[in-house]
C-alpha cells in the first residue's frame, strides 16, 4: 500500500540573493582555482597537525602504560 | 539569457565537525570562495545553540559526533519552530558512500550528501546546486524535509549522473580535480 501522500511546501528561497545574473550558474574557474590552492596550501600543514595528534596520544598512553 | 555567477560573500556558513582538521579545511575552502560569513563548532549541541545568533544560510554538518550527532542535529533542526531554521540548506559530510548511509542521511532531511575525502570541486557543486536548484519540502506523518526525488534536476552541479553517464550544466568549463588537491580526514 502506497504511503499517503505528503504536503508539499516551497519556502522562500534566500540564497537567491548571491546569484547574479538570470541564467544558469556557471562555475568560476577562477574562483574553484583559489579554493583548491587553499586545500593544496592546507597539506603542508596537514602533516604537521596529525604528528601532533599521534605525539599528544602516545604521551597518553606512555602515560596509562606507567599506572596500572 | 546571460550565465549566472555566485556572489560567496552574501552567505554565512555554519560548519560543524568534531575534528578541528577537518574544520580548517573546510573553513579554508569557504574563505577562499570568498564566504565572510563563517562559523564553525565541534558539535551538535553547539550548533543548535549558535544557529539562532548566527542564523547560517548554509550549515555544513559532519555525521559521527558526540554528544550529538550529525543526524539528530538535522532532525533537531528540520523540526525548528523558526521557518528560517527548519529550510535552512544542510549538507552532510560522511565518510561512507555506501547507499545505506546516503539513504539514512537523506531520510532524516539532508539536502545533499558529500563523501569525504572532502574536495573543493565536489564542495562548490553542492554548494551551486543548493543555491540553482532550491528544493520543495515535502510534509508527511514520517518525514519533513526536501523532496528526495532527484530525478527531475539531476545530478549536483558540474557533477556525472551515475545512471546514465551525462554531466549536468556547468562540466564543460569545471577544472579536474588533482588528487593532490584533495584531503582525507
């Protein structure tokens, strides 16, 4: 048996509001290039903040290991 | 009719994952598609609290997070009091592709899923589909939330329908993504 159907509801749609223009979006290359050179820049660090994380855990068990 | 751009810098983004990696990166990412407007919390809770000082146009959810996670948030938030809260565009990040977890995020209201590694293509298409292609909201006794039926706008923007192979508008001038240029969490 099919489920009842719903209500369907269009709420305003805010985000309306940044597009500019009347047509469909179009990517900006420009735009996608800064956003992946913000990832790529973000890899250098990456290392750095996971060695971080595993120095900060093996503190920690080193830690527990001492006190049975 | 001329193509449209996005202007980033009119909305607000509220991310919220429990790992502060995965936070910078996103945060990276929406500075340098030029949103000023970016908040980020480590959970839940948190973000429930803050939503309504803040008042995201878009809110980026991690799902495994404690106390709360990322499904019990959404729900929490398509069940808002405050019609700005309950529409509010939500996209869920998961480190599962499979369809049982795309179909659980989608069925507690999420309008789109994004897999990690998290890439800044696959974050801008998502982002451009929310804006382009506004859902309706669909109301019964088990479900509130945007229509899950896809089939009628495709696949996200710039992005290969898996069924029948075609790009959606906006492939042709989409850069590819190298594998450097993408990030694990």
């Amino acid at each position: 048996m099919n489920p009842p159907p719903g209500e369907t509801i269009t709420p305003p749609n805010p985000l309306e509001r940044a597009k500019t223009g009347d047509g469909p979006v179009k990517i900006d290359p420009n735009i996608l290039r800064q956003a992946e050179q913000a990832v790529e820049e973000l890899q250098d660090d990456y290392a750095g903040w996971v060695q971080k994380d595993i120095d900060g855990l093996s503190e920690a068990l080193a830690q527990c290991s001492g006190r049975p | 009719m001329t193509a449209s751009r996005v202007d980033f810098s009119q909305l607000g983004v509220m991310i919220v994952d429990d790992n502060r990696h995965m936070r910078a990166l996103l945060c990276s990412i929406m500075h340098a598609l030029g949103i000023k407007r970016v908040k980020e919390v480590g959970d839940g809770e948190t973000a429930l609290t803050e939503t309504g000082a803040f008042e995201p146009d878009i809110l980026i959810t991690d799902w495994h997070m404690e106390p709360m996670d990322g499904t019990t948030l959404v729900k929490t938030i398509r069940h808002s009091s405050e019609d700005l809260i309950r529409y509010m565009p939500i996209i869920m990040l998961s480190g599962h592709s499979d369809m049982v977890r795309v179909r659980e995020a989608r069925d507690c209201g999420v309008h789109e899923v994004l897999t990690k590694p998290v890439s800044a293509k696959s974050l801008l298409a998502r982002l451009i589909t929310i804006i382009e292609q506004p859902r309706p909201f669909i109301k019964t006794e088990q479900y509130f939330g945007p229509d899950r039926r896809r089939q009628d706008i495709g696949p996200p923007h710039g992005e290969t329908d898996r069924r029948s192979g075609a790009a959606s508008e906006g492939d042709d001038d989409a850069t590819e993504i190298s594998p450097e240029g993408v990030l694990a969490s």
